[in-house]
C-alpha cells in the first residue's frame, strides 16, 4: 500500500510533469523527483523482504492460475482506488 502511496504522488504537481510516463526522473519536476527517489528506496526495502516476496510470489501464483481473472481485477481495482484498504 505504501508503494502505491508513494507512486501515486508522482505528477500531482503544479508543474504538470511527465508523470508516471516518465522512463526515470528525467522530466520530472524536484518535487515529483522526490517522491521518485522515496519510491525507488521502498522498492529496494521490498526486494530484501523474504516474507514480502514469498507473499507477492503466491500473489503472482494465484494470479497466473486464475482463469477467470477474478484476482486480477482485485487487484486492479484496489490500485485504481476503487476498493478501501
């Protein structure tokens, strides 16, 4: 949840930066810059997490069987902010 925060916060900005379309921080505004910066630290806080990672790779299991896509749209809809926390 924490990680979707954090992205989210990339171009809500005054300046009306690339955004999430951006590659890399090129042509993001400073302040859309940071939140780039906070986003890349938690994906590495993440990627040292073992419980995290097995839970993410259940997700993706589950996921990859479901061939009603079900999950999928959970999630998706979770992301979008169609569902509360």
């Amino acid at each position: 949840m924490h990680l979707d925060y954090l992205r989210g916060q990339i171009g809500k900005c005054a300046e009306k930066c690339d955004g999430l379309d951006a590659q890399d921080d090129e042509g993001l505004c400073p302040d859309c810059c940071d939140w780039f910066a906070m986003v890349l630290a938690e994906e590495e806080r993440l990627a040292q997490d073992k419980e995290y990672n097995e839970v993410m790779r259940k997700l993706k299991e589950a996921c990859d069987e479901d061939k009603t896509g079900v999950y999928e749209r959970i999630l998706k809809r979770s992301r979008d902010g169609k569902i509360v926390h």
